[in-house]
C-alpha cells in the first residue's frame, strides 16, 4: 500500500482526535484506529480482504472528518474497525493488545485461590499473590508478542 495514502490517513486521524474530546476519541478509538490503518497497509500487498478494507476504512474516516459526528456514524465505525480487527486475528493471527494479561490474570486468580485455601488456609493472602503472578507472567507474554510484531 501506499506510504503516502497511510500517513495521510494516521494525520487525519491525529486532526479528529485533536479536534475532538476525549470521550468522542475515546468511542472512535483513534489509537486503535492508528494501529489497524498500519497493518491494513501490511498486509495489502499479499491480501485482498486487507486492500479492500482500507479503502473502506479510508472513506470511513473521510466521513468522519467532514461530519459532525453522531451515535449513529460512531457505531458504524466501530462496527467497520472491530470487523476488520477479526480479519487481521483470525487470518494475520494477530494478538489484541493486553491478550495474555487477561488470559494470565483470570488464571492467576484462580491459582491464587487453591493456593490460599490449601497451602496458605487464608484465601484473601492466595488471590492477590495469584494476580501478582498472572499479571507478571501476561504483562511479559504481551511484550514478547508486540517485539515480535504480532500485537495490533
């Protein structure tokens, strides 16, 4: 994909987000939105799904700009960029940011439980060691896979 075409979309998502509040960026997901423009364009020279999707993408965010933005448009942008989200994890097999700190921490916790029930006889001492451990373990997990540029 063009360089030029995927600057120029991340600067106008930068103009949204800096013409906009926090909220209104917040339900857009700018940020989000930033990463996916960047893998769209990836990808799009070997697959197709991915070139077609940016163009969509692309007239989406056009939209945007020029609009005043309501609930309706926002929806329909959220919906474009979690549909497009799927294609990249299911066939780029792309991770979600925080992936295995959620995977982790839920594990964690009910590792802390046992623990605390068994070993320590106090289960508020075994949970937060159990968070500990899954939030350590997730948080390293998650950086391996965003070195490896796996994360989105």
């Amino acid at each position: 994909m063009d360089n030029k075409r995927t600057s120029n979309l991340i600067a106008i998502l930068e103009e949204i987000e800096n013409d906009n509040n926090k909220q209104v960026n917040t339900k857009l997901e700018i940020d989000k939105s930033k990463r996916i423009v960047q893998r769209l364009a990836s990808f799009s020279t070997d697959c197709d799904t991915c070139k077609r999707s940016f163009t969509e993408l692309e007239e989406h965010i056009l939209q945007l700009r020029n609009k005043k933005l309501t609930l309706k448009e926002t929806n329909n942008y959220k919906q474009k960029l979690k549909s497009i989200s799927t294609h990249l994890q299911k066939q780029h097999k792309l991770l979600p940011q925080g992936h295995y700190l959620g995977i982790y921490m839920s594990l964690g916790v009910s590792i802390g439980v046992v623990f605390g029930l068994t070993i320590f006889d106090n289960i508020a001492l075994g949970i937060p060691i159990g968070i500990g451990m899954g939030v350590a373990i997730g948080t390293g997990l998650d950086a391996d896979a965003k070195k490896k540029g796996q994360t989105l």
